[in-house]
C-alpha cells in the first residue's frame, strides 16, 4: 500500500509531485529490501534517492527563503537530519545487504520522518506562501 495519500497534499504542485516521487522511491526501497532484492536494484533506488532528496530539497530551502517562511532555518536543519539517515543506511545495507531489519527501519525512520515532516513543518510554506 502507497505511503503518499491526498492529505499529504500541501496544494503546491511541483512539491507535491515531487513529495509523492519521494515517498514512492522509499516504498519501492522498503519492498526491495523484503523482497531480498539484489544489490543493483538496492543501489538503483539508493542512488536516485540520494539525487533526488538533494534536487527536491534545495528546491523546498530555496522557496521557503524566497518566501520568508519562518521555518526555514528548521526545514534546512531537518533536511540534514534526513540526509544523514539516508547515508547511514546505505552504509548498513552495504554492509548487511537487504534484510527485513533493514526493511523495517526504512519504514520507520525514513518514511514515517518523511510523512511527519511533510505534515509538521512543509505545511507551514504553504501559509507563507499565501500570505
């Protein structure tokens, strides 16, 4: 079952469509690893996520700067978070391959990060916006 829902939906479409491209790549990354999927697949997903995390990032920072929105120094900061997580589970999945475990976390850490801070903080560029 797809994480991305329509209430997820902040109502700025490139950001969406981008949040929704996202949350895609880290279902296929969470069935991969269940799946025991080989490592090009792994590395595949790994890869585009580290490209498009940075794409879809920078963009987010710049509008909320271009917009004054007050949390903008806390999206930058969460987005390091996120990075940081990405990389060390590429490390652990280097080093242990695809594993349930590792299934489980991406759900847990990286998905369930993902929808919390689309929920507490990206929402907020929104009112920034229409103001």
């Amino acid at each position: 079952m797809p994480t991305w829902n329509p209430n997820l939906a902040l109502g700025i479409p490139l950001i969406d469509v981008q949040h929704q491209q996202l949350l895609d790549q880290l279902d296929a990354l969470s069935e991969a690893l269940k799946m025991g999927k080989g490592e090009f697949e792994l590395r595949s997903i790994l890869k585009f996520l580290d490209m498009y995390v940075n794409q879809h990032f920078g963009y987010e920072e710049q509008c909320m700067h271009r917009y004054q929105c007050s949390v903008a120094q806390i999206n930058q900061d969460a987005h390091q978070i996120f990075i940081h997580k990405l990389h060390i589970l590429r490390q652990e999945i280097e080093r242990s391959g695809a594993t349930i475990e590792l299934a489980n976390r991406v759900q847990q850490e990286l998905t369930n990060w993902f929808v919390n801070h689309i929920q507490s903080i990206d929402t907020k560029m929104k009112a920034a916006i229409l103001a």
